[in-house]
C-alpha cells in the first residue's frame, strides 16, 4: 500500500537512519533534505509498518501549537 494523496503540507520525505527500541514505545530517525526528524512510535507499530533503517519513509507533521522565538 502506498499513499497516493494527503491534505497535510507539514511533511519531510528522507530515509530511516536510527531506530531505537523500546518494550512499548521506540524512537526513529529519518534523515531528510531539512536535517535529522526524530519521532516517538509504538513499537507495535514499527512492527506492523515492518520498519526497517534503510527505507524511504515520510515524517507527517500535525501540530496544535507553534512557537515563535526572535533570534539575536
């Protein structure tokens, strides 16, 4: 299965570089095009994606809160 179409413009294309596992949670890497996107998962679900480093994957953004800093 492959996604053919998302309504979300927050998103990074790259490949898994690190996959750090956990009994129930696990930490993956993606190297992308912006730098290095960590994300928290379940690690049923890199079970079940069959996540392996090497892929191609896409890191998908949802955020409900953005904060702005001035840099000096």
């Amino acid at each position: 299965m492959s996604i053919t179409a998302i309504n979300t413009r927050n998103q990074f294309r790259g490949s898994i570089v690190g996959i750090n596992r956990g009994e129930i949670v696990s930490e993956i890497e993606i190297e992308t095009a912006a730098g290095i996107v960590g994300a928290i998962v379940t690690s049923s679900s890199i079970d079940s994606l069959r996540l392996r480093v090497g892929d191609d994957a896409l890191a998908i953004f949802k955020a409900t809160e953005v904060l702005v800093a001035k840099l000096g």
